[in-house]
C-alpha cells in the first residue's frame, strides 16, 4: 500500500510503498501520536526502514498502490 508521510518544516512529503497492512501503519501513526513512542517507523517494499519523528509528522496519507503503466501506448 502507499503512504504519504507530510512533515513540518520540510518541503516535500515523504512517499512510500509498504507491505506493512493500513491497520498496522495506523497503529504505528497512532502510538507515535499519542506519545506510546518518539519515532514512527515504517518499512518499506525494499526492507529499508523509514524513522519519522512524531511532533513532526503534518499528516499520514494511507492508499492504494498505484499500477505503473508500461509502455507508449495511447490510453
């Protein structure tokens, strides 16, 4: 699933694909927010491990992965 990630003070947002559930992500968002843990850390599709300090943590975008098109055909 993707996740969009934004963060205070820095300009862009932090994009990922997981294979982490949207209910384990929103528990992992929720024990940050609460004060449970300082970091929110995910895991992406690669393995790599993504650490977000949570008093800044703007948002948390939970989706769908998007399907990567092949090709040059016309749609």
């Amino acid at each position: 699933m993707e996740v969009k990630i934004g963060v205070q003070y820095a300009p862009r947002e932090i994009v990922l694909e997981s294979a982490q559930t949207p209910e384990e992500v929103e528990k992992a968002v929720a024990e940050a927010l609460s004060g449970k843990t300082e970091l929110l850390s995910l895991v992406d599709d690669h393995g790599r491990k993504v650490l977000v300090p949570a008093d800044r943590i703007a948002y948390v975008e939970l989706g769908e992965p998007t399907a990567r098109k092949v090709g040059f055909s016309a749609v």
